[in-house]
C-alpha cells in the first residue's frame, strides 16, 4: 500500500498539481486547482491599507480604527492578552474576549476567534522588521511574556488564523505566565460583502437576464445617466425627479406602460417629439406657446374634441371656450357674448 508522503504532496500543491500516488513523479501528475479560496477570504479594500506612516502604535490608541477614503480598513489591538490551548502552553489563540485562564480546546474555533491580521507583506521593504509598537510601526506583531518582548526566532504567529505558536517549550510561557500581542487586524469589506453575501453593497445588483442585465434594487445616480441610441423602458415602476431636469434627446425615448407613474417635481425638458398612444390628463392649467415658427398652429386636434363641465370639490364651473377679440363661447347658463362684428347679420 502507497504511503502518504507529506513532502511531495506539498510541494505538488506548490506547483498547482493534484497528489495521489506517491510513486508517480511530479511530471505525471495533472495540473489542477489546489486552493479552495472562498469570497469570503478574499479582501477587496487591501490597496486602503497604508504601506508607510502607520497611524497607532501606543495604548491610548488601542481598539483605535483607520479609516481611508471613508471606509474602515484596520483595528488596532495593543497588547490584548492572548488564550492558551488547554493542551500544552506553547500555542494560544487571539480571542475577544480573552478565554479562560486554563486554556481552550485547539479542536474546534472559538466564537471569539480574531482572524484576518495584517502582515508586513504589506508595508514597505523598509518595514519589513519593524514591529506595531515602534516609533515608526510595521505590521510585524509584537509579543510578550509577562511584559518582556520576545525575539521573533521563539514564535511564529498566522495572521490569517489568530494562531500563536512558540517554537518549543523551552522558549514557551510557563504556567501562569501571561502573553500579550500587539497586532493590526483587517477590518475592511470582503468580496463576499459584495457580490455573494447581501447586505448594504453592490450585490446583486445587476444581474445577466438573457440578453441585459437586471435588478431588483434601488438604483441612484449622483451623477448624470446617459442612454445613447437606445429606450429607457418603465414598466410598472415610478420616476421621481426632485429638484432637477429629466432631459429626454433625439434619439432616444421614453416609454411608460402598465400605470406606471412619473412624478416629476422639478421640470421636464424634452427637445424632441412626445408621443402617447393612450390618454393624457393633466390637473392644473395647460399652455401652448408656438414659439419656433408663427406660420404653424400651436395645437391641432384631429378627430373629435369635446369641452365640458368641471367639478372642483362643490364647484362646478361650466364648460367654456374663449378667443381673444371675440369672446366666449360658452354653456347656456353663462349669458356670454360673442362679438361677431359689424354685417354679420
């Protein structure tokens, strides 16, 4: 029987191919995708994070977090005591709150499990060694027992998962020696915060439907929204325009089917011509100025027109028609006048 050999299989791993004999060479054994990363792993506000000029490195600042650009991108922990494993001393966990003195069980994560710790990978090269609590900090965490730094060869800390880890029991804690760390951890978005997980964010918000894209959501423009050589189609939503233009140009259109509403409270521009297949009402008074060309009528029915009567609450006001210079043609009850002028009759 083939025996697991833990060598090879990393280092198939390093090379991006599968593991599964440990007599097969690396050469016959297929390229594949090795690393199960989730989008939740995945950090999408990383270029906020400062490479130089750290902001904390003091304990007035502790739990202190930097923001860039409005978005909270760092805490600050300085010197949080750390939880060791009830196994041994020489592994502990950055919990929030700190965990028992006796130590937790290293099996399972516990609820309070700090991850996501920024590394010195991200600063600059000359940062590389410098520690969260120097003059000038670097991301390098800093850690002590019982109040004495310890050199970086004695441990090694993950800052993906919270975990410290003391090269051995020599250079270990002893009971009842407690361990602190000061640490930068990642407080930024996640990709999974914004296309997978819901919530305030870009998330499903537009989604491929066949031939477009559609959504769900609520959609606001601070900016201008352009619609070149196509339609801005409405079905049974509402427009709202409030203390602004809605410009509609050639070549484009807007079209409003199935009672959908468009309240506009500011104006409406159109340079172009309105179309309505169906009926328009309009509450409030109407005026049509023909302003391009006084050879051409300012309004043109075709078809049959009926003027009648309105009612206003208990008013009602008579139906009416007024031309200016001869008067008004108007409901019996009225008595109007029209002037029909000299030989009329």
């Amino acid at each position: 029987m083939a025996a697991i050999d833990s060598t090879k299989k990393s280092g198939r791993f390093l090379q991006s191919r599968r593991y599964t004999h440990d007599t097969f060479t690396d050469a016959q054994e297929a390229f594949t995708s090795v690393l199960d990363i989730n989008a939740s792993e995945i950090y999408i506000d990383h270029g906020l994070i400062p490479s130089s000029g750290l902001p904390y490195n003091s304990l007035g600042q502790n739990a202190s977090i930097y923001s860039n650009s409005g978005q909270q991108v760092m805490k600050y922990y300085y010197r949080q005591t750390m939880t060791k494993s009830d196994t041994n001393n020489e592994v502990w966990f950055f919990l929030v709150p700190t965990g028992s003195t006796s130590g937790i069980g290293a099996s399972l994560i516990n609820g309070g499990q700090q991850i996501n710790f920024i590394s010195p990978k991200y600063s600059i090269s000359s940062l590389a060694n410098s520690n969260t609590e120097d003059a000038t900090p670097g991301y390098g965490v800093k850690v002590l027992i019982n109040g004495v730094q310890q050199s970086v060869n004695n441990y090694a800390f993950d800052y993906k998962t919270g975990v410290l880890q003391f090269a051995s029991t020599a250079v270990a804690p002893t009971s009842g020696q407690v361990v602190t760390i000061s640490a930068y951890q990642y407080v930024g978005r996640l990709l999974s915060s914004q296309i997978g997980g819901g919530g305030s964010s870009i998330y499903d918000i537009f989604k491929p439907t066949g031939s477009f894209f559609a959504t769900t959501n609520d959609l606001q423009v601070t900016g201008s929204l352009k619609i070149t050589s196509g339609s801005a189609t409405f079905v049974g939503s509402n427009i709202t325009s409030n203390n602004s233009n809605v410009y509609l140009t050639s070549g484009s259109g807007l079209y409003i089917k199935d009672n959908a509403l468009v309240d506009i409270t500011g104006s409406l521009n159109m340079s172009g011509s309105v179309v309505i297949r169906g009926d328009l009402t309009v509450e409030g008074k109407t005026t049509l100025i023909q302003k391009l060309d006084p050879n051409i009528e300012s309004l043109v029915v075709s078809g049959a027109m009926s003027i009648v009567q309105n009612q206003i609450n208990s008013q009602v006001v008579a139906a009416s028609l007024t031309i200016q210079n001869l008067g008004t043609w108007a409901d019996r009850s009225n008595n109007s006048i029209i002037d029909c002028g000299d030989g009329f009759f």
